[in-house]
C-alpha cells in the first residue's frame, strides 16, 4: 500500500531524525519530507534516510512554500509561533501534532481547531515525552476505583539535555510563566517561589530536588481520572542507570493514591524508564502519534478533532513499543 509523504517540520534535529528513523524502521517504503532552516543539513539527513526529500518551509506563505504538494500527516518539532503549520493543516485537512507549545499557548490552537473543528485531527503534543507519561499514567491506575492524586516526577540526566529546539523551548517557557500550573482539592492552581519546588524519589531510591513545571499532563489527567490532586515536577541530575555505572537514561517516577475496587486505600509507584533518554522515547510517541493521524498501521486514519496523545495512541501498542526498545514501566517500592 502506498501513502502520501510525512511532513516532519524541524526533521532536521535531533528529536526529527530520530522521529524519521522510527518510521522508516516501521514503514520502509513511506516518503518523507524533511523540513528545516537549514536545506544543506536536511538535504544530508534526507539522504541517510533514503526515499525522503528536503523542503525549506517558508512560514510566511499560506502554503509553507510546498505548493500543491499531498502530504499524509505532519508533526512540527520546534515552537511555531505564527502557528503556520497548524492553519496550513487546517486549511488542507491534514492531521497535525505538535509538541512545543506550553500550557499557556494553548488558546490560539485551540481558537484555530474552533473555527473548523470538521477539517482535520489536530494533536495537542506537549504532554512530557509525547504519550510517555499519560499512557503510563493510565494503565497503572487501572486497578483504582476512584484516584486521589498523582503526583509525576521527570528525572532529565544531566548529560540527557537535548539539541537546540529543546533549550530554546525551556528558556522560554522558563521567561513567561514564573508560575506553575498544580490541581489541588479538585481546583487548578498556579504556585511559585518556594511552593513549586518538592523532590521525588528516583528507581534507584535517590532523593531527587525538583521544580514545578506546567505541563499540559496536569489538564489532561485530571480531565480523565477525576483525581482532585496532580502535581507535575522535573528535576535534573544523574539517572539511576548512571549512577549504577551504565550511561544515562531518562526516568519518570509516577505516584498514585486513591481507593481500590473494596473501597480500601491503596498507594502505588511506578516509573518509566528508557535506556536512551528523553530525545528517543519523544520520538517513539511522536511517530507512533503520525502512524495513527495517517493510518500506516492499518486502521482508519484519526478522524478530525482535537486530541491529547493518549486518546489517539493504543496503549498496549505502544507499551509494546517501548519494550521493543528495551524500555519499561515498572512498579517501585512504597517511598
């Protein structure tokens, strides 16, 4: 069967490449178009790949600078602060993730997918790791009758900080939101100072200092277990792994509180982990996100809406995936 191209906008990094080669793992056949500032350097990743194209986007044009060109899906892995890509989807009826954005830029997103709600899927992509966290998150609190809180740390290992795009997202979400989103007692909040900060216990028991961060996991959760406490929090240092004396890997420590199905209390945690860091187990989520917006994995395309990961991703495919990668969801003592 054949398929028309995947545009990956920002295909060039290191997010984009390891996104392109997940595919062509899975789809040897798929065209794809490498999009970048920089037409050298996709041209260079284009070629490695094999069956893939450079293209130059021109974020002032309506059409991107691709013309008439078909494309199947498109995700874009940097922060578009015009939101081309997205009208440009919208506009073509073509399904869109994108990953960059912070809580707070979700309006404009949202305000576009309002005035064609018909016209493609459009995938709110900036859950932490792209599905790794909610995925997770919602199988293990299957054995909960009603979930209190749920509290997430992320573990980035020092050595583990990404490419460019990565350090200019966080710089400026850092600038423009000195506050953190929290829910507690049922109510959305917002903290800082010495409020956002707590710490977490990472796989291997290591007490971890962290910060408050305002991901869109928070809204997502909430919205579908009810729990009326989340925190999400990131701290930075060395992983489990390292400190073992293995290389790095990037840890997301997941603990849960709530009634089992007899009405008793229970309490759990759970992590996951991949041995390759944050940069892999982003890419995983992301092209399995695009097999789902173009059906390359034989089922219907995703029909038009707006989306979280998690509601378009099939859990146990992808926790099946994440082994594949010698990654895993673990259950950790009680802290």
């Amino acid at each position: 069967m054949s398929f028309l191209p995947i545009l990956l906008l920002g295909g060039t990094g290191q997010i984009g490449q390891l996104t392109a080669k997940a595919l062509r793992a899975r789809h040897p056949d798929l065209p794809l178009l490498i999009g970048g500032r920089n037409e050298p350097k996709a041209q260079r990743v284009a070629s490695a790949l094999g069956n893939a194209e450079p293209v130059v986007i021109d974020p002032h044009a309506d059409d991107l600078g691709l013309g008439d060109r078909q494309i199947g899906a498109m995700a874009v892995l940097y922060a578009d602060e015009r939101l081309a890509s997205l009208r440009f989807a919208q506009a073509r009826g073509i399904g869109h993730l994108g990953i960059s954005s912070g809580i707070y830029e979700v309006a404009p997103e949202v305000a576009i997918h309002m005035q064609n709600p018909g016209a493609a899927a459009t995938v709110l992509g900036y859950e932490w790791l792209v599905g790794a966290t909610t995925v997770a998150t919602l199988t293990c609190a299957r054995p909960y009758a009603r979930l209190d809180t749920i509290r997430v740390g992320a573990l980035v290992d020092e050595e583990d900080q990404g490419g460019p795009a990565v350090a200019e997202d966080f710089a400026r979400l850092a600038s423009v939101m000195p506050s953190v989103m929290a829910r507690e007692d049922g109510a959305f909040i917002w903290r800082k100072g010495d409020d956002a900060r707590s710490s977490f216990q990472a796989v291997d028991g290591t007490v971890i200092p962290a910060s408050g961060f305002s991901s869109i996991d928070i809204a997502g959760l909430a919205a579908s277990t009810g729990a009326s406490d989340i925190m999400f929090a990131i701290g930075t240092g060395v992983s489990s792994s390292r400190r073992a004396g293995g290389t790095k890997s990037t840890e997301i420590i997941i603990e849960l509180s709530g009634l089992d199905a007899i009405g008793a209390p229970l309490h759990s945690r759970h992590a996951v982990v991949h041995p390759g860091g944050a940069a892999p187990l982003t890419a995983l989520g992301v092209s399995m996100v695009l097999e789902r917006l173009a059906g390359l994995d034989g089922k219907q395309a995703t029909k038009a809406g707006l989306f979280f990961p998690y509601q378009v991703l099939d859990h146990a495919d992808y926790l099946g995936r994440l082994t594949q990668e010698d990654g895993q969801v673990m259950t950790l003592p009680p802290a």
